[in-house]
C-alpha cells in the first residue's frame, strides 16, 4: 500500500551509540520532515526537506542529522545518542507546500526509541 | 509567529453523548488548519482540514469543525461518543505560502479523550 513506512518500529539504544531512523515514502512527495513527539509537547519538527538535496533545520535540530539524496528516501540519524532523545518520532510527507498550500501531511506508524 | 493552544489536555465523555476538544490559535496570516487523530501505537491520521473555503468543516467518522476567525478558534465537535472515539486529538496550524515560513505545521500539545460506558 502507498503511504509512509518507517523502520524499525522500536529501538533501544545505550548512551553515546549512534543509529539511522529510515522514511521512506512512494507517493512522489517532494516534502519530508522529521517529528518526535513527548507527552505533553505535541510534536515538535526536528528536520524537514523540501526536495531531494535539500534540507533544513526545525524547532529541535540539535544531536539529529538528515540527508535527501532520493525523493523517496529521508533517513534520521542520531550521532550520538542522549536519554533526552527517548521519544516517538514521526516522518511526515506532503506535495509542495508552495505549490497545493493546504495540503495536509501523511505521517509514518513512528519508531519507539528508548536510550538507556 | 504561530501558535496553537488546545485548551484541554483530557476530556471525558460517556458513550452517546456529545464531543468537544477545543483549539484556539494564533497567526499573522490567514491559516489552514487540521485536527487530526492518533491511536494508541498507531500514526497520525487527518479527520479534516480547514483551507480557507467553508467555515463548518465536515470529517471522517461524524467530526465537524468551525472556524472562527473572530475568535481565532478551531473547535473539534461531534454530537455521539462512540467507544472508538478514544484516542489523542491534535490541532494543527499550517501557514500560506505567501508566509514564506520555512516551517509547515504547527501542533498543538494535544487533547486526550476518554470515552466511559
């Protein structure tokens, strides 16, 4: 089915280990983002593409890096990985904002990640 | 700036009785806004979007929402509780694109319903 699959769904990590959350996406969508959610704080945007190649930072970039090197591929990666970074994160994607303005966003199942 | 308040973190309803999760927001242009649902362990789902054309919005599984401007408010209703109405409720702000903002969605913190017997 077409839609927005992330991988893995759970992850347990120890302090200071390092991993890549995977997005992946087949609609054709030129908009990706990253989101994680805390209880209480709704999501908050961590990283967002508006194309391949191109990304940019959002409300709580720090300690995640991403890349865009396909339209339908926006891994996240953890470089090194901190008990503040226990969270549920989403990947969303979307056609151009620019171009459909009120289009709302398709978001992945989430990757549960706790960091010990 | 943007912001999206939602003014209760848990509402509880019983079965058959009417539903409302409140949103209010702020915004220097004119928004889009969206409510949308998430079950436990599960995704985000959209249940209907605001985009600037009819101010009652209908959605999927009986919820409505209205905006209105005057009262910068977005309220989620629906008028019969079903047990599978429990889940997490989210208020979303989107801008135009003539904002030029680089971020797309604003959410609120969120609104969980309880549905009793």
């Amino acid at each position: 089915n077409a839609g927005v699959t992330q991988t893995p769904k759970f992850q347990v990590l120890k302090t200071g280990q390092s991993m890549t959350l995977q997005c992946a996406q087949d609609m054709n969508h030129e908009y990706m983002s990253w989101y994680r959610q805390d209880p209480g704080m709704g999501l908050r945007l961590i990283h967002y593409s508006v194309g391949a190649g191109i990304t940019d930072q959002g409300e709580v970039p720090n300690g995640y890096n991403v890349s865009r090197s396909t339209t339908e591929d926006f891994p996240l990666r953890l470089l090194s990985a901190a008990p503040s970074q226990t969270s549920v994160y989403f990947c969303a994607s979307s056609y151009s904002r620019v171009r459909t303005g009120g289009q709302p966003q398709h978001f992945g199942d989430g990757t549960r990640l706790s960091i010990l | 700036a943007q912001s999206v308040t939602q003014l209760d973190s848990h509402v509880s309803v019983s079965e058959g009785t009417p539903v409302l999760l409140r949103c209010n927001y702020s915004s220097s242009y004119s928004p889009s806004l969206f409510w949308y649902v998430q079950h436990p362990n599960k995704g985000l789902q959209l249940l209907l979007k605001y985009t600037s054309a009819a101010t009652l919005v209908k959605g999927i599984n009986g919820f409505e929402a209205e905006f209105k401007k005057s009262e910068t408010s977005f309220h989620l209703t629906k008028p019969s509780a079903h047990m599978s109405d429990a889940a997490e409720y989210f208020c979303v702000v989107r801008l135009p694109p003539s904002s030029g903002s680089a971020r797309q969605l604003t959410f609120g913190s969120g609104t969980q319903l309880t549905v009793l017997p």
